[in-house]
C-alpha cells in the first residue's frame, strides 16, 4: 500500500515563515554566510558516482544561479525561493529531473538543519511544499511517487 506523506509531518513546530520567530529567519544569517561554502562539507556526507558527483555540482550551480539572482546566498533561501525555482525546473525538465533537482538541494537544508554550527531550525522546501496546488508541492508529491515506487 503507498503511504503519502505530507510535507507538514517534516515542518516542526514553524508551519510556514510568518511563524519563525524574524531573529531565526535564515535572512537574519546572511553576513555569517558571505564568502562560505557549506557545499563540500554536506557533500562530503554521501558517496556518489561519477555521473551522480557531476548532476549534483550542476543542480548546485542552477540553485546558487537562482538564489543568486534573488539576492541571497544559496543556503538561506526563504519559501518563494524555492517555490519560484520548483516552477521554473518544472517547465524547463520533467517532473522527474526536476525532482532530481530539489531532492539534493531539499537534502542540503535537512542536513544544516541538523548540525549545530548552522542556525537552520526549518527547511524552506517543506514550508513551499506544504502549500497545496504550488509547484513545490508538485515536486513533493513526485518525490512521494518515487518513494512508494
């Protein structure tokens, strides 16, 4: 039996931005992330093909090139980051290479949200994910498929 699983099970106790208390918004963290790369140490947590090493420094380079654009460096994006990217890969590449996208910039967020030296206490994809009908949501639910598959 496939089993959905919401977006919200993944949030915490912060459902969407306006509940994050405005000191513990990623946007507060933006001078302590100027001229840093968290990349090679969350990389360094999973081992990966070749062929894999490669999709990733390219799905990395699309997100920091978004998030760029946004005005913000690419580990404190807020939930309209993500849910603007999610609609931009969804009408440029299928829904699965689209969620090949997300799922190993999505899995950045939950590991900085897991290490105490980084100030994440939520993760923006959940928060844009938990939103029915957005994009976001659309690649949650693509994830779910391949979960269940």
């Amino acid at each position: 039996m496939e089993k959905f699983r919401p977006p919200q099970n993944r949030l915490g106790i912060f459902k969407q931005l306006s509940d994050v208390p405005t000191a513990r918004r990623l946007c507060q963290f933006q001078g302590r992330y100027q001229n840093t790369s968290t990349w090679e140490s969350y990389r360094a947590t999973t081992e990966l093909s070749d062929r894999m090493s490669e999709d990733w420094e390219l799905f990395l380079r699309r997100w920091r090139k978004h998030m760029s654009e946004q005005g913000r460096h690419c580990v404190l994006a807020q939930p309209t980051d993500v849910e603007v990217w999610s609609g931009k890969l969804l009408s440029r590449f299928s829904r699965d290479r689209t969620y090949q996208h997300w799922y190993v910039i999505e899995g950045l967020y939950e590991w900085l949200k897991w290490h105490v030296n980084h100030p994440h206490t939520y993760n923006p994809f959940h928060m844009a994910a938990s939103v029915p009908g957005s994009s976001a949501h659309e690649v949650w639910i693509q994830k779910q498929e391949r979960n269940n598959a």
